[in-house]
C-alpha cells in the first residue's frame, strides 16, 4: 500500500494470553491477523477490547468467528458478523468485473453491484440492528472498496494499449473529501491512491522519477 501503517507484534504467553496498546486519536478500525486469517476492530481514544480466538479456526477460515468484548465493542460484533456473511460473494463469477468492456458498461456493472452490496447491508441491519458507527463504516468500505476495481480497469486498459478517456476520475461516487469516511482505513488508502493515480500516472517526469526517487515523484504529483 502506499500509506503507512503501524505495526506491532504481540507475543503470547505461556497460557496463549496477549496485550497491545495503540494510540489513536479518533474512532477508526484496525487490522490483525493471526495465523493465515484476519480481522477487524472498531476502536475509540481509551477503549479496551478483549479478545478470545481459536487457533485452529484463524488457520482454516477466512473470516473466522471469534469473541470480542468490553467498552464500545458493539461496532467491532457487528464488522465480524458482517465480514463473515458476505464471504458467500467472494469469488462468485457473476460479480467478476469485465475489464475489457467499455467503460460505460463497466460503471453500469460496478453500480449493479454497489446495489447488491447495499441490499447485503439492509438485510444485515434489518437482522442485526447494528449500531450507527458501524453502517457508516459498511457503507463507506462497500463504496471506496469498489475504487481498486477501477484503478485494475485503468492499468488493464493502459497494458492493452485501448484508447479511452480517464473516466475512473469523473464518475462522481467517490469523494477525496469525505470526512465520514476517515474511519475506514479502506478510505485511507483511497486518499493514498487518487492522487497518484489520477496525476502522476498522467505526468511522464513524474512517472520516471518513480524509478529514481518516490519522494521527488510524490512531491511532483501533489504539487
């Protein structure tokens, strides 16, 4: 990713406990993982959430069940309930972007499948009643997620030498503005994307400086 992130390893003890501290200073979600699985927390400034995993499931499942409680911990059940329902759409064919179609077919199908997603999500609250937080945070990871499918239909396109228009930029759904979405890391690397793909991937010298300096080219771009 282009972002910097922060990690930190936690090493479990004797009787397979844990602890980490992060600083942070406004409601946002972060990633762990353990073994070949990971998920996602929901976290505000002085929240303690507690954990309990198994090990075996963290190495055979994808999305994987697991307990999570204490102060606020209502968004976090409500990120792991959804993730591991919505594992029924991952890799189904019909939902398979066409790269090679124009691109005015492709925002359609892109938009088609935004509606099913948003129709996921309604039937998942009419369920779950999760909290407020966490449908800001589903809407926003269905929308910029959708981004990286546009950013492959934009290097597909370039690979293939097919003339057309940068329309990726100008299909209004996404926002580089759109404080409700900063709780989203999803929407962080977004942010981190945009710019260099919407103008540096357009500048010859800032393309070539890649090769020598990515700070040179960066600075190039958001100037």
């Amino acid at each position: 990713m282009l972002f910097r992130s922060i990690e930190q390893i936690a090493i479990l003890d004797s009787l397979g406990n844990f602890r980490t501290e992060l600083e942070i200073f406004n409601p946002q979600d972060i990633g762990l993982s353990y073994g070949n699985s990971s998920f996602t927390l929901y976290l505000h400034p002085g929240d303690s959430l507690y954990l309990n995993i198994d090990a075996d499931l963290f190495k055979k499942d994808i999305y994987p069940y697991y307990e999570v409680s204490g102060k606020n911990s209502a968004t976090s059940q409500n990120i792991r309930d959804y993730l591991r329902s919505h594992t029924r759409f991952l890799g189904d064919p019909k939902y398979e972007p066409k790269y090679n179609k124009p691109f005015n077919e492709f925002l359609s199908d892109i938009k088609k499948q935004l509606t099913v997603e948003d129709s996921v999500l309604h039937e998942f609250y009419k369920h779950n009643k999760p909290t407020n937080e966490f449908l800001n945070w589903a809407k926003n990871d269905i929308l910029y997620s959708s981004f990286s499918i546009m950013i492959n239909y934009n290097v597909y396109n370039d690979r293939n030498h097919n003339k057309y228009k940068r329309e990726i930029f100008n299909t209004g759904l996404y926002r580089s503005d759109d404080d409700s979405a900063i709780v989203n890391s999803i929407y962080v690397w977004f942010l981190s994307l945009y710019p260099i793909a919407k103008y540096a991937a357009a500048d010859s010298i800032a393309m070539q400086l890649m090769k020598t300096s990515v700070q040179n080219s960066f600075t190039r771009t958001f100037d």
